[in-house]
C-alpha cells in the first residue's frame, strides 16, 4: 500500500507506504516527508492514517526500522504507537546502525 501526502494545491510533500501486507511475517512500514515540513505533523498523521486503512484491510502487525541517529522518525513511530525491538538489519548498502520497531494493530487506532 503506497500513499502520498499532498497540501491543498497538490504538491507532494511525503509518502507513507506499508509493503508486503499479505505476508505478516514482514510487513513493514516507510515513510518520508519533506525537509520544509517536517516537525508540523504531517508524518505522524500520514502513518497513522496508513496504520488504519491496514488494520481495515485486516493487517495485524507493522514493523520497521529506522537509524539510531533519525530521532525524528523514531519520535514518529514512538507517538504512533510503535514499541522498539532492539537493533534491526540495515537495508542493503547502509553502514548505518538500525533499530527496529512494531505495533500490533488490534482496531484501536
């Protein structure tokens, strides 16, 4: 599931998207916005908006990971209802540290 956050003109100012939704066991949750947004909220209500469209689809569980050094998007995920699970796999061609992230979506969103 991809979806873009665009302002009342129609630029896209970020994107949330939820891979592999039919397979539980990796769901996994990404999302962007930009720079001269950021720190307005845009990306919390984005995630949690996607966190509800996929629970009414019948997702039971989002992960993902995030840069130790993104406190940005680790505020996201913590405001959206997301626990930390310890240190996660970089993507591929990352050097960086990672730390993972899960919510379990049971409706209460």
């Amino acid at each position: 599931m991809f979806f873009v956050i665009v302002d009342g003109d129609g630029e896209v100012l970020g994107r949330v998207n939820i891979s592999d939704i039919d397979r539980p066991e990796s769901t996994e949750l990404g999302f962007r916005v930009a720079e001269y947004v950021q720190g307005r909220g845009l990306a919390t209500q984005g995630v949690l908006t996607a966190l509800d469209i996929a629970a009414r689809r019948g997702v039971k569980m989002v992960k993902a990971r995030v840069s130790t050094a993104n406190l940005p998007s680790r505020r996201v995920l913590e405001h959206c209802g997301f626990d930390q699970t310890g240190q996660a796999e970089a993507p591929n061609g990352s050097s960086e540290t990672f730390v993972g992230y899960r919510t379990d979506l049971d409706g209460a969103l």
